[in-house]
C-alpha cells in the first residue's frame, strides 16, 4: 500500500513539474508571436494582397 501512495506522490509531482515546464513555452511562444503582432501594427506600409488593386496615398482635401 505504501508502494502505491510513493507511486502516486511521484506521478503527482512529475505532472507538476511537466506542467510548469509547459506553460513556461506556452508563454515564451506568445511572447514571440505578440512581439511579432505589434511589429506589424507599428508598420506603417501597406502589406499588397494579390489580386487587390493598392490606391496610391492621396491627401484628403477639406
């Protein structure tokens, strides 16, 4: 009986430590796609998709 409770105190504790190991790439993972993210709202260019027409850039008259 002691045998099984050591057997789950061990599973136990593995599965914490895998857990922690895997939201830390989790996070290192979102971090980098959100860098990504606000690299691409700060671009100031256009991104042209094929197939649409890109309007060249005219002032707006008031």
């Amino acid at each position: 009986m002691i045998c099984l409770l050591f057997i789950g105190i061990a599973f136990a504790f593995g599965f914490v430590l895998g857990d922690r190991r895997g939201v830390k790439q989790a996070n290192e993972i979102l971090d980098a796609n959100m860098r990504e993210l606000f690299k691409a709202i700060r671009d100031d260019k256009p991104v042209p998709v094929e197939g649409e027409e890109v309007e060249p850039h005219r002032p707006t008259i008031h």
